[in-house]
C-alpha cells in the first residue's frame, strides 16, 4: 500500500501556528515577571534576561533568514 503524497503546506501552516502560540505565551510570561523597578530584582534576573534576549536574538535571526530565502 502506498503512502499518500505530502505537501508540506500543512505541515508549515501548524508549526506557524505553533509559533504564534508561543510567542503569545512568552509575551504574557514576560508581562507576569517582575518589573525593572521591583526591590526583588537580583543578578540573576539580569543574567536570565539577558540570557533570554540571546536565545530570542537566534530565533529573529532563523526567522529573518527564512523570510530573505522567499522572498
């Protein structure tokens, strides 16, 4: 029995669903943590800030030349 031929259109639309779903869970995360000006704020907090930014960085970086290759 043969397999039926996939076309990758679905595939991207989910995993773009994904993402989405992602980047609205990490907004919201975001909004939850503690502010620049809390009493709580440790380097630590910073590091993982900063951290975060450099993992965020790479992901734009994919994304960006994802959009360079189609266009």
């Amino acid at each position: 029995m043969s397999r039926p031929a996939l076309e990758p259109n679905a595939a991207y639309e989910h995993a773009h669903l994904i993402a989405r779903d992602l980047l609205d869970d990490l907004r919201r995360q975001l909004d939850e943590m503690a502010k620049p000006d809390s009493d709580n704020i440790r380097w630590r907090h910073a590091r993982t800030m900063n951290q975060i930014n450099a993992q965020l960085s790479d992901v734009a970086e994919l994304v960006d030349q994802l959009n360079i290759r189609n266009r």
